[in-house]
C-alpha cells in the first residue's frame, strides 16, 4: 500500500523535509536567545538606571572603556562647561519621534582637574542646510553639578556608518571620547554622560533625551515558538500527506478491479 513512498517524488519531499526541520529548530533556538538577550538587558538598564549616583571620574580615566556591565549606570559629575569645544553629532533622532537633528555634546572640565567628561546635552533641530551648525541653548556658566547616565564611546563600525570625513568644524557623526580629546586637545575621561538633571539647569536647553525602555521584552519568544509548533507539523503533514495518497491508491485499485470485473462478466 505504501509502495510509492520509495518513488523519486517521495524521496525529494524526504529530504527537503530533514532540511527543514533543523533549519525550523536553529531558527526558534535564534528567537529565543534573542529573547534572553533582551531580557537581559532589560535587568541590566533597571538595574543599573535605579543605582545610586557615583561619581563619573571614580570609575572612568582616560582611555577607558565601558564594561557592558556599566552602561546606563546613574553617575555625577561637577566642573564648569568648556562651550569652545562644544560639538554636534548629526543624524540623531528627536527623542520619541522621527525628526531627524543633532545631539550637542559639551565637554565639562572636571572641578577636581582630572580632565574633561563628554556631557550629551540633549537633541536640537537641524540648521537650515546640512551644512550649518545649528542654533544650540547654552549650558550653565560657572559650576554646575550634571547627573545623567553612563555611555560607552560610540565607534563608526557600531553605528554602521562610514567616516567619509569632509564635515564642517565641530560636527561629527559619533560620540567619540578619543576624537574629542583629539579636538579640544585636552584629556577626556573614557565614555561619556548621558544628561538627565542638572544644578543649576539650562533654560531654555537641549531637549533631554528619555531613559531606555526596559519593560517591553518584545516577540521573540512568540516567534521561537512559532518556529518549534511549524517544525513539529512537518512530521504531521508527511503522515497525513502518505495516508491521503495511499487512500487515493487504494481507491484507484478497487475501481480498476470494478472495471476489470465489468469487462469480463
């Protein structure tokens, strides 16, 4: 009765079903990493966003890079804004929409005279052209005490974008603590603060940038096991897919004895 699953048709529909299954496994045991990895990040933001405050040259020195353990760490840090130094970093996103514009970074001379932290003041509206600098609010003069959350320096290859050069002066492309250093020609601690408060504070001033989602965990897990419930109905459509044709077969079998019956009588 099941003869024909060793016929040519059969054997290709075989094979392409054990490529399918793993491929369907690997791809759910992909969501679901994803959707680890999510959720880990998710604890690390809440975690390290409900830390209490350190302050930012404890922890970094020039040079340093940010653990991924520290990142979105809530850090302080008190010295006077160098706003000859200050710079735009273009293509940035309005903060909870689409509009596309700048983040101004200032760098603040640390009171205790350690060097400089890059201070991500907040988003501001492009300049009439791509070539201009636009109109930024100015910091607070004098001391001023910043809390906001820790960055890691930003590099081309993490953004996904070419350094192609040819900006205009103080514009950029990338929060970069080497490029800065580089620029003002001064020291600048490693990673850079991502402003949420300020004492005194800016008015008017750069629109701040919100804090991190860490609620939503996304759909990966919904597709991991999608892709387990469609690698487990492989199997099911092959048995079901043999048992319809061998019933198709059987029933072309008893009418082809009814005419041969026919035929002889």
């Amino acid at each position: 009765m099941y003869r024909f699953l060793l016929s040519l048709r059969w054997a290709v529909i075989v094979l392409v079903a054990a490529v399918l299954v793993p491929t369907m496994i690997k791809l759910g045991f992909w969501q679901y990493h994803r959707h680890e990895a999510r959720v880990a990040r998710n604890d690390l933001v809440a975690r390290n966003l409900g830390s209490a405050p350190v302050a930012f040259d404890s922890l970094s020195s020039p040079g340093w890079s940010v653990p991924t353990g520290e990142v979105w760490r809530t850090v302080t840090a008190t010295g006077s804004y160098d706003t000859a130094h200050e710079v735009v970093v273009r293509g940035r996103t309005e903060p909870g929409g689409s509009t596309i514009g700048y983040f101004v970074v200032t760098p603040l001379v640390l009171a205790d005279g350690r060097g400089s932290v890059l201070v991500n003041r907040g988003w501001v509206e492009s300049a009439a052209d791509a070539a201009s600098i636009p109109d930024v609010p100015a910091p607070p003069s004098g001391e001023v005490t910043v809390t906001g959350r820790l960055r890691a320096d930003e590099t081309y290859a993490s953004l996904g974008v070419k350094n192609r050069g040819g900006l205009p002066e103080r514009m950029y492309k990338v929060i970069n603590t080497a490029e800065q250093a580089k620029y003002a020609n001064s020291t600048v601690l490693g990673g850079y603060l991502e402003l949420s408060s300020s004492r005194p504070a800016a008015d008017p001033s750069p629109e701040l940038l919100a804090e991190p989602g860490h609620s939503d965990i996304g759909p990966h897990m919904a597709y991991a096991i999608q892709w387990w419930l469609f690698t487990s109905l492989i199997p099911i459509g092959l048995v079901v897919m043999a048992r319809r044709e061998a019933k198709q077969h059987a029933t072309e079998r008893t009418a082809e004895a009814g005419e041969l019956v026919g035929a002889t009588s």
